[in-house]
C-alpha cells in the first residue's frame, strides 16, 4: 500500500494547453478541456499519483505539486485474489511472486498479478491499482508487459508519449540462435535461468 501525500496542480495562467503532460501521465489523470475559451491542461485529483513527471517536463512550468488535503492510498487487495492464480501468471512470466518489479515503490510481481486478476488490462490501469511506474516512469515497464502477456493480455499502441516496449529475456532467444551462437553459452543460460524461475513456454 502506498500512500501519496502530493497532487499535480496546473498553473492556468502558465498553461499553453500544448497537451505534453497528458502524453506523460502515466496513469492517464490529465486531460485536456476548454476554460474561458482556452484549452487547458486538467488533473483528476482521484487518479493523479504525484509522480512529478508532468512537473519536469511541462515546457511552461505551469504544474506544481501541492500537499493533498488528505492522503490517497493506492495499493491491491491481494488477500482477496487466489495465491494460485497469482503463481500460474508470475510462473507463465518466470518472475517470482516476491520479486520486485517496480524499484521506485517495491511493487512486487505478486501485487501486478493481482491487479491484472482483478481486471487491470493495460500498463495504465497497473499504475492506477499499484503505483508501478509513477516514480522513474521508465525502469519497470518491461517487467509489467511480462506479466500482462503471460495472463493472455495482448497490447495495443500505448497512449501519447508512453512506450510499451520489452526487454528481450534468456526465454526469448530462438532455439536456431542458441545453436548458432554457441559460443554464447545460451542453452546453458537458458537450463540455468529455467531452474531458478520455472514455467512459462519452453
């Protein structure tokens, strides 16, 4: 469980309306609405996590972080999830379920398991229910599009400026280039890998 004490606030006399913060968010709180005749960048207090990317990188510094009047607590309910279904999709994703996956918050491949259980079905909605994502915004993407795939969940185009792209894992190197790179040592990485985090596609 995390809790946030801090809320993205949009300066509108500074705001050009440009649209960067909602390309951004990684959690997908701002919008872009008409004010008075001008196009204006809105934050949703209710799904806004302070993640202070809008406030780096707006072109006109028109977002600043307020204390929030009363703190947002975001996390998964993981008792109300099977420990079973939660091991098929880390298993299917050779992730550990204690492991961490988002550094920033200590998100857990347990608790994005759990999420994606209880319907979450983008990297967006992951955010949303565990904070993964809302610290360096970068690090961690790989390890949630692993666990969405292995529960079945195909991706789309990510909205605006985020990047949905994966790491290439041992699991993922085909067997032709194990066998034509032998001096890679692949095969054995790949037996060795598959002690520690079994299952998924062998």
């Amino acid at each position: 469980m995390r809790i946030v004490n801090q809320v993205a606030v949009i300066d509108e006399e500074k705001c050009t309306g440009c649209g960067t913060c909602v390309k951004l968010c990684p959690v997908e709180a701002i919008s872009l609405e008409k004010k008075a005749g001008k196009r204006l960048a809105f934050v949703d207090n209710e799904i806004c996590l302070a993640c202070t990317i809008c406030f780096s990188r707006c072109p006109e510094h028109a977002v600043k972080m307020v204390k929030r009047e009363s703190p947002l607590r975001v996390g998964v309910d993981i008792e109300a999830v099977s420990e079973k279904e939660i091991a098929e999709i880390c298993q299917a994703a050779h992730m550990l379920p204690e492991q961490i996956v988002c550094y920033c918050h200590r998100v857990t491949a347990r608790e994005i398991a759990a999420a994606i259980i209880q319907g979450a079905k983008t990297p967006e909605d992951i955010s949303r229910a565990t904070a993964a994502r809302t610290g360096c915004g970068v690090l961690c993407i790989s390890g949630v599009i692993r666990l969405l795939r292995a529960a079945g969940i195909e991706l789309n185009k990510a909205p605006g400026y985020q990047w949905y792209g994966a790491k290439v894992a041992i699991w993922d190197i085909p067997l032709e280039l194990q066998k034509k790179y032998p001096e890679y040592y692949l095969a054995e990485d790949l037996r060795d890998m598959d002690n520690l985090f079994s299952g998924g596609d062998k």
